[in-house]
C-alpha cells in the first residue's frame, strides 16, 4: 500500500506520521509537498498536524486553497482514502471534505494530554482492529479543537454512524468531564458519509509503539492496512 503525507509549510506531525507508517507498519510512503499538483499513484493521504501557514485567519483556512488541494478534493471525492490528523481535520473542514467546523477551545488553553476515546463505529476501513465500543487512548496536543455543527448536521451525523471517536472517562462514560475542549457531543473524530475521509483531532501516531505510552494509534493505521489487503470497496 502506497502512503502520501503533505507537508504544508507549518506542519509539525508530518515525519512522525511517516516513520510510524514506514518503520513502524513498514508500508510505503513519501512526502508530498503543498505546491504539488498531483497525487496520482497513491491509495491513502494523511494530512498532518501542525499549524499550516501560521494557522493565521483560522487553523486551515489558508491551506485550503493550497496547491495541492484540488487534487486532494477530487482524489477523495472519487473515493480515495484520506485521513486528516488534528490540522488536517481542521484543513478537510475548510475545504468542504467533512461538515461543520472548528472553534478555539472552551477553555481557551491550548491542551496537550492523553485522552480516553470510545470507538462509536468500528466498521471502517480506519477503525476495523477496533470493537464498537471500545475504550482506546490517544494523545491530543491542540488550541483549536472545539468541533461544532448546527442541529441538523449532528442529527445527520448521527443517523449515518459519522461519529466515529468520542471522548469519553476511561470506563468509556461519554462526559463533559471527559471533554477536554467542549466539542458538542464530545465528537473527536467523524467521517464522510461515504465513509473513505476520517477527520480526527487526536494523534495516532504518536501513539503506534509502546514506547510512546501507548499503541492504540498503530491499530488505527493497521486498520487501514488491513482493509486495502482485504481487497476491500466502499460500496462494494
């Protein structure tokens, strides 16, 4: 399986993600620079965290119209996979990939924690490893992570099984306690309706050895893995 993982001026995740992919699950994978113009050839794009341009006007407003993004846009919406990590959540809502949008914090502190996460739906090609219901930890480091959308975008999230990662107590209780940055619903992660973009705002990959503190966030990489060897479609 063939990786890509854009680099915007800013990004700060961009070679974690990549070691964690190359010589953590030994796939295979490049850097795609924001000023590309294509990304024929690759089965899944990561677009990482960081602060792309600054994160001036708001987090991804700006790389949203980077070069590279209509091949993005097009490469998702012909069912590519696509995974947005913290900043590239914020990028995939700027550009129209997933609905609703990001706020500053409630608390308006930039947070850096672990964070419990209960697996709302695991029948994605990012979450098959996982069981519907299961409790797993994966680090957030973010200031801009307030997920809202209007009532009738939640309501539709909701009837689609959109939501996939919720924050949630260790004992998988989904609370404003457990809600490190007062996202509505404590939404940590939603997906297309089409199901092939994942936005999520913690971080996988640095969580992939258990020299980091935890693994969790290998099984959500291995999970896409395990799903393009499965010769499996969307829609199929």
């Amino acid at each position: 399986m063939k990786f890509g993982v854009i680099v915007f001026p800013g990004s700060n995740c961009d070679q974690d993600v990549h070691y964690a992919l190359g010589s953590v699950l030994g796939q295979n994978v490049d850097y795609l620079w924001h000023g590309d113009t294509s990304v024929s050839g690759y089965d899944c794009l990561i677009l990482p965290g960081g602060f792309s341009y600054g994160d001036y006007l708001r987090a991804g407003a700006i790389a949203r119209f980077a070069p590279i993004m209509p091949a993005v846009i097009d490469f998702a919406r012909s069912g590519g996979l696509v995974l947005g990590i913290c900043n590239g959540f914020q990028i995939l809502l700027e550009a129209g990939l997933l609905p609703g949008a990001m706020m500053r914090n409630a608390c308006l502190q930039f947070r850096c924690q672990w964070t419990c996460l209960k697996v709302d739906n695991n029948a994605t090609p990012f979450t098959n490893r996982f069981r519907e219901g299961q409790v797993i930890r994966i680090p957030i480091a973010h200031g801009e992570g307030n997920y809202y959308a209007d009532a009738a975008t939640l309501a539709q999230l909701e009837a689609n099984r959109q939501i996939i990662f919720r924050y949630c107590s260790p004992d998988g209780e989904v609370t404003p306690a457990a809600n490190p940055n007062g996202s509505v619903g404590n939404i940590a992660g939603i997906i297309n309706r089409e199901g092939n973009v994942l936005g999520m705002m913690p971080h996988p990959e640095r969580c992939a050895e258990g020299i980091l503190g935890g693994s969790d966030g290998r099984e959500l990489l291995a999970s896409i893995v395990d799903w393009w060897e499965r010769g499996e479609r969307l829609g199929a």
